[in-house]
C-alpha cells in the first residue's frame, strides 16, 4: 500500500485511538468512589469538546476509504496483511467484515447522544451533574449533525430506538446493539401449539422480532399517542434461524392440522421451536421470502472467503515458523515424566521466541498467533488436551506426526456438504426420506431435482445450474452419491444419498467408501461453519 492509500484509508485513526485512551482514563478516573463519590461525568464530553471534532474529517472520508477497501481486498497481499492483523489482534476472522472496522468510529460517535440521552433519564434533576450531562448531550448531537455520514447513522440508530420505545414488554438487548437497520414489517397469521394469532412481524438485520398489537381504548388520551404501540412476544437471531416453504393446502403437526395458504415455517434452531407464517397473499409470501434470503446472504457473503483466505494466510505463516523453529532447535524430542514426545516445543518459548525475531509485538500477539495455527490446523497438543497456552505446555506440528491436511477447494465443498446435511436433517418437513422405486426401498435418499428446488427456495442458489453445480461438486468429493452409481448429479428425479446417512444406519453398502473420514468434518464443525444453536 502506498503512503497516499494508507493516509487514506485510515485518517486520523492515531489521533482517535489517543483521544479514546484520554477518554476512558477521564471516565474511569471519574467513576472512582473517590474523590468524586456522586459519579459526575458529564464533565468529561466538555473537557473534550475540541478534540471530538478529528471524527469530522474521518467520516467525510468514510465512503472514499470503503471504496479504495474494496479495491485493496482484490490484491490478494493486501487482504493477507489485513487478515494478519485481524489475526495477531485476537478477532475471529468470521466475526466482522474488514469494511465494518472502518464504520465502526462513526459508530460509536453515533451511540454518545442515545447514551447520554438514556443517563439523563436515570439522573434526578437535583443531581450536580444534571446540567453537564444536558449540555454534554446538545454537544455531542451537535457533533454529529455536523457530519453528513454519522448524521445519516445516528438518524438510523434513533429511528430504531424509537421503534423500541413503542414496544411494551421488550426483552433481550436493546435493538440497536445488535441491528442498524429495519428491512420489511408486516402483519401475518402466525400458528403455534395450537392457535392462530394475527402478529406484527419486523425483519431486522440480524434478528427478527414479533409483536401483538396492543388495544387503546381512550382514543382521546395523550396516553393513546404517545404510549407504547405493541407488546412483545418474541424475537429470533437469524444466525439460528432456518425457514421451510409450505405448499398451499398443507395441513400438518405445525399448523395444527389447520389448512395453510401462503405460508412458510420458521425453526428457531436455538430452542427447537417451530411456528408457521402466512401471508393474506402470494406476493406478500414472496416479498417475505426474498427480505429472509436477502438478509440471509448479506450476512454469508464473505464468510467462506475469509475463512479460505485466513487458512491460506495462517498455513503459510506456519510453514516459515516451522522452518526457522527447526533451524533454532526450538523443535526437539523433549521427556515429560516417562514419556518422551519427539519434535515437539513449548507453548512460553514459542511466544518468547516471536518476539525475539520481530514477528510479535508483545506475548498476547504471540498467544493469538499460536491459537490460531491451532485452531487452524497447523500445530496441536501433543495428547489433544489443550488450546494454545503461553506456558511449558508441549506443543507439535502436525507436519511432524503426518496429521496434517492441506485445505484445498475441497474443503470449502466440504464445509457446504456438512452445513447442507445437517440442515435437511432439521427440517420437519423431511426431503430425506426413504423412497420405493422398482420394487426396492432406498432409505435415506433424496431426489435431485427436489433437492434443487429446496435450495433456490432458501436462498443458498439463485439459479438451477449454480445447484446443479453444488450436487456435482459433493458427488466428485466423495459426499454423496447416486444410489446406484449409475449417474452424475442432474436436475431430474434422481435418487441420490449422502455418505453420513449410510454410516449412521450401518448399512453394508458395497459403495466406495468416503473419501474424506471423520476428522475433516469434526474440523468443518469445530471451527464453526455450522449456524451454531
């Protein structure tokens, strides 16, 4: 990167980073039982009236560094070197995208007007700090209306927290920790243990919240304008939310026997719970429909991409350690009470020695970057006992002991296939299911062109050829199969069976066996590429 992009893409961000450790000194200082025992922080935002005006320049800068951000994740450098400090940092690479580190000042700046809109709530008007925190408030909206792009966030965040407000009964935390935007709302039938219930439904990014309507019987009191609209009744993370299309007519255990038209199910995977949706018509289902998957893969995108790239990153910085840990003698045979373990070395000299050759820059990197040679594979516990620690705990290279496995293209159509799997074995509504076909029973099976369906219906491909792709891809590595190897994976009622299925029943099956054994899966599922309950 150049000076002019580093400039760029990250203006002031040193100066921010003091005023943020001046800040949290001040409000730390100040919160102390002593000498300032009644908690008087309103002065804090006026002593830093001045310096609060450097997020200014940053966020009219903002869309100009997200654009040259997306330029630089095309060099394939630039994003290792990213991903590297994400990485020595301690963050998750799947946790954020790259971009939303760069949003995140404008961010906070917009959260100071709704917390100190919230604390002068809390304090008693008698209160010393009353006032400061009054006046601390009109500055830091002023702050903020000063700047075009924090101004359209905060006005984001205080439509969202206005919503909240009109909500009797909400539970969990506040919508705006979690949420930026509201992305459909609408009233639906919902069904469930037994009753059908009309529900306000609003679909978030990242969550999706139901509410009954609540009765206002004084028309004319101020309390019917200004109180609260709905009451809560529940709300589900998208993270761990699967949905199952229903065709018009169908009556089942979920909907009570009830007949449903225009109607999908909602399984809230974290707490097993199912319920059905629908809709008054079938534009109004398919609006629905599309607002789930187009949240869906918002949050999808880029996370198989950056878990491919942080292995590829991670594998290589591995590779160079390994090579200057053999010529450092640091990799020897070492006795650990009558045991000898061979090529091994120690979780405290591996972080000392990191930072002996520049690579670390103090041992919390060291212990960040030897987590994640573990997690991804790289090095283990020599007995599988334990997570990266900087202490005489004995540590190897797979490389040594022939358990290492180099990821490929594969992997990611395995990380598919497991997802995939498990998802069909989920829904109630089973697609695998045992079939007759020519006097035999095949259990366990499912029909191509039903497979296709299921997965445009949810979003996971747009069109039929990308899933016909996919069957293609998990027939060529080894997990799934035609059930009588007789054909490739084709949009037609073909019967075809997954590898696992046959395991799980025991049965004999003359089949060749699957290529890739258990540990690649437990890895895929370890490093949570499953929606986690």
């Amino acid at each position: 990167m150049t000076e002019e992009s580093r400039a760029e893409s990250g203006k002031d961000l040193d100066k921010q980073l003091r005023l943020r450790a001046d800040f949290l000194s001040m409000v730390e200082e100040l919160l102390q039982p002593e000498p300032h025992a009644h908690h008087e922080i309103g002065s804090c935002f006026l002593h830093f009236r001045s310096r609060f005006q450097i997020y200014d320049e940053y966020c009219g800068n903002h869309e100009k560094a997200q654009r040259l951000l997306l330029e630089l994740n095309k060099i394939r450098s630039v994003r290792t070197c990213l991903l590297n400090c994400m990485l020595l940092g301690g963050r998750k690479n799947t946790e954020v995208p790259l971009e939303g580190y760069l949003v995140a000042p404008i961010q906070r700046i917009c959260k100071y007007p709704l917390l100190l809109k919230e604390l002068l709530k809390r304090t008693p008007k008698k209160h010393n700090d009353y006032g400061l925190v009054h006046e601390s408030l009109q500055l830091m909206k002023a702050v903020c209306s000063s700047i075009n792009e924090a101004k359209r966030q905060m006005e984001k965040l205080e439509i969202l927290e206005e919503w909240q407000s009109h909500i009797e009964g909400w539970e969990g935390s506040n919508i705006t920790d979690t949420c930026t935007e509201m992305l459909m709302q609408g009233v639906l039938l919902k069904i469930s243990a037994g009753n059908i219930q009309e529900r306000i439904f609003f679909l978030f990014d990242k969550l999706l919240v139901y509410c009954k309507k609540k009765n206002r019987r004084l028309k004319n009191s101020k309390a019917f304008t200004e109180g609260p609209r709905y009451l809560f009744r529940g709300r589900i993370n998208t993270e761990v939310m699967e949905v199952e299309n229903m065709d018009d007519g169908t009556a089942d255990y979920h909907s009570s026997g009830h007949i449903v038209n225009n109607g999908w199910k909602i399984h809230n995977t974290a707490k097993n719970k199912w319920f059905v949706c629908m809709a008054k018509t079938p534009e109004e289902k398919q609006e629905w429909l599309e607002a789930i998957m187009k949240e869906r893969e918002r949050r999808k995108s880029l996370r198989l991409g950056m878990e491919q790239d942080t292995w590829v990153m991670v594998s290589e910085k591995g590779e160079k350690l390994y090579h200057l840990m053999t010529k450092g003698n640091l990799i020897k045979d070492r006795k650990r009470k009558l045991t000898t373990f061979p090529k091994c070395f120690l979780g405290n000299e591996f972080v000392s020695w990191l930072m002996e050759i520049g690579e670390t820059g103090n041992p919390e990197e060291g212990v960040h970057l030897g987590q994640a040679l573990l997690e991804n594979g790289i090095i283990h516990h020599v007995t599988d006992k334990h997570q990266f620690k900087p202490e005489p705990v004995l540590y190897r290279f797979r490389l040594d002991d022939g358990t290492f496995h180099p990821r490929s293209d594969m992997h990611d159509v395995i990380a598919k296939g497991v997802r995939l799997f498990c998802r069909l074995h989920s829904l109630f509504t089973p697609v695998i299911r045992d079939k007759d076909y020519h006097l035999r029973t095949y259990k366990s099976v499912v029909m191509a062109n039903k497979l296709i369906d299921w997965l445009i219906a949810q979003g996971d491909c747009r069109t039929r050829e990308e899933a016909v792709i996919l069957g293609v891809e998990l027939c060529y590595n080894g997990f799934m199969h035609h059930v009588l190897e007789k054909s490739e994976f084709k949009d037609e009622p073909l019967l075809f069976r997954f590898f696992a299925d046959e395991e799980m029943e025991g049965s004999n099956t003359k089949h060749k066996p699957m290529k890739h054994d258990l540990k690649i899966v437990e890895n895929v599922i370890t490093k949570s590429l499953l929606i986690r309950p």
